[in-house]
C-alpha cells in the first residue's frame, strides 16, 4: 500500500455527524415503499488535483468498504483502490512499473479484494488477489501467453471471473477455490471469433453460486447463467435475442440480476428467482437499463440510457435504482450533488442500501464528449 488521500467531504460529513456511518441500518419496507433520499459522498481519486484525477468504484461491501480503480499521479495509469471511512488506498501493482496497471472489482466482507492487473512486462493481466497489504498472482493455469481476471470473491474466499490461452482467444468462465482454477465450461456453445467470450463468470454468493453469461447451443448471443457447483442453467431471457443476456450479480437468496434484450429488441434490467425472470423496466425518458448489483432485499443498482439507435448523438447514462420493482433515475433523490457532476452509472449496493458508482463531469455522453468523474457512493437517509 503505497499512497493515501482523505476525501474532505466524507471528513466533513463524518464530523458533523451528517452521516452517522457508511453503513447506515436498512431503512426497512415503509421506506423502500416511498421515496428515498440519498446523501452524496465523493470517494475522490489519488491521481492530479482539481478537475484531471478519476475514479470508479466497482464494489462496495456490508461494512462500507468500496474497491475499484483511480487515475495515480505517478503514472498514466490506473491503480486498485479500497475505500473506508473517508480514506482511498492503493492496492499498488504486482508488477512494480510506471505503466503497470491494476483493477479491483469485488471485496468480501473480510476486505479481501480481487481484479487483474500487470505480472510481468510481456504477459497480458492476470487475476490478483489483495490480503493485508499484500499482492498475489492467481494465475491461468494455462501457460505462458495467458492471461485471466477476477471479477468477485465471497467470504470464504472463492473468487471467480475468466481466463483465456493468449491476448486473441475466446475467454472462459472460471472459479478459483482452494488453489485449484475450475473451468465452469459454456451453455453447450462456443464463440468462433477471435477476442470472443465462451463464458464469463461476474460475480459469487456465499453459498458459492455463480453467475454470468455463457454461448448457448445454437451460438449467439450469449445467455445468462446460474452455476450451482454441478452444472450451467441457462437463465432465459425476457423475450428478444437480438443482445446478449447477462447476469452480474447474485445475492445470498439467489436472486439475480443484470440485463436481457426485450421482445421489442432493448435491453433492460432484470431481477431472476426461482426460474422467473422479471423486466425492472426503464425511467421515463430512457430507452435502456442494466441490473449491476443486487442485495439481500432485493433492491438493484445499475445504469439506464436514452439511446433511440446506435448512432444517437445525443445519448446518454444516468445512475438508477429499483428498490421496489421500478427503475428510477438517482440524479433527483440526492443531496449535495456539486453543480456540474451527474451520476453516470452504479454498480453495487449493499444490504444497507449503500450504492457506488462512476460519474462524469458534465453529461455522461456515450461518446468522446464524456469526461469522467469520482467514484461516488450514495448513502440513504433515515426516515
């Protein structure tokens, strides 16, 4: 751990007692029924001051404790972060370079952390595991020329994500347990193309169930899937096949969530239990959304998008919310926003209803106009 930055505007909400803890009690169903408000809180960067430095948050776990990856100002490049209690770290690299780069992208409740990043100058990114201020190589088990990365670990310590033969090759879903790297196979299908994806595993529970999206029998696109320790099954989709369908994360009750093409040919979010998919629909105004994390209630974080067709120039992302089977744009339910910054995506809650995310300043345009912003986490007021 190489570098800190307190974020003053958590210090400042910390000592006022504005926000009595990251990890806020659930607010309970006469709350999720109406209207929750969030209070905003910058998570900063480590890389230049002022307006240069970005950040993104992936996770964020039950004792407030996000991970993503920050801009650093010793290098052009991206380092993992973990933040807590108003303070960013870097996670550092395992390849000590100015150009290596690191990625977190899921922490269990212990604070263990998992992404990819830089082994060795010729080698693509291998899967890291960050424990106690230390960096390990999970490896691919596939040789030189592989590569692999981590996309989730649980509390006991299963990490999942994918792997692939060389830089060009189709990836594959993998769990990593124990010391042993178990490839989770397709849905009967493989991608033929090159930088192509058979299966990708984005995220495990603690009853070890994995989900992501995987190439069915007959071929494109992907489909979404649950893995229980024996097989794949196929998840479905809600009624289009123009898109892929994927799953991003799965609560401990093994409901899931993520994103599948409509009848109509869009894609929206989505929230899956016991065989049934459900459509979470979009806000007004958008045409797109994307379920990215689900919690124990069942309350889904993600981003929605107000494309009209792939060429729309005026398109965009706005950060949601579903806390009672409805999509709802976040941008208007928090408070302290500075002037400017809008809410581009979240991609986590957790059981206290804690979201993170990335934003932009400016609009989140889809385009090059897009500037980025902080990762953020929005933490939901009592009452």
């Amino acid at each position: 751990m190489t570098r800190v930055r307190r974020s003053t505007a958590v210090a400042v909400l910390l000592t006022l007692g504005t926000v009595p803890a990251v990890t806020v009690p659930f607010a309970g169903a006469a709350q999720a029924a109406g209207v929750i408000r969030y209070t905003y809180i910058d998570l900063g960067n480590l890389g230049a001051t002022g307006d240069s430095g970005s950040s993104l948050a992936h996770r964020v776990n039950a004792a407030g404790q996000v991970v993503g990856y920050t801009d650093v100002a010793s290098g052009p490049t991206a380092h993992a972060f973990r933040w807590q209690d108003g303070t960013m770290t870097d996670l550092g690299t395992y390849y000590i370079s100015r150009y290596t780069l690191s990625t977190a992208a899921g922490i269990n409740a212990g604070g263990d952390a998992v992404g990819h990043g830089n082994v060795n100058s010729t080698e693509p990114p291998h899967a890291l595991l960050f424990r106690d201020g230390k960096i390990s190589d999970l490896g691919t088990g596939l040789g030189t020329g592989s590569g692999s990365y981590a996309k989730d670990v649980n509390d006991a310590g299963t990490v999942v994500g994918g792997r692939f033969t060389k830089a060009s090759a189709s990836h594959r879903a993998v769990v990593w347990r124990n010391g042993k790297i178990i490839d989770l196979g397709t849905l009967g299908g493989t991608d033929p193309h090159q930088y192509g994806t058979d299966s990708e595993a984005f995220a495990v529970n603690n009853r070890g169930v994995v989900v992501g999206a995987a190439m069915p029998r007959n071929g494109s696109p992907l489909h979404a899937f649950l893995w229980d320790g024996t097989r794949m099954r196929d998840l479905g989709t809600l009624g289009g096949n123009n898109e892929a369908t994927r799953a991003f994360d799965v609560n401990d009750q093994n409901q899931v969530t993520g994103e599948s093409p409509t009848a109509e040919g869009r894609l929206h979010a989505f929230s899956w239990q016991g065989g049934t998919m459900r459509d979470l629909g979009v806000p007004a105004g958008f045409t797109s959304s994307t379920g990215a994390g689900i919690n124990i209630h069942g309350q889904v974080a993600g981003v929605a998008g107000t494309a009209r067709d792939f060429f729309d120039p005026e398109a965009r992302h706005r950060a949601v919310v579903s806390v009672d089977g409805t999509m709802t744009e976040l941008q208007p339910l928090v408070d302290g926003l500075p002037p400017g910054l809008t809410l581009g995506g979240a991609t986590s809650i957790n059981d206290s209803g804690a979201i993170v995310g990335w934003s932009c300043r400016g609009e989140c345009w889809l385009d090059e106009r897009r500037v980025y912003g902080n990762a953020f986490m929005l933490v939901p007021q009592a009452g």
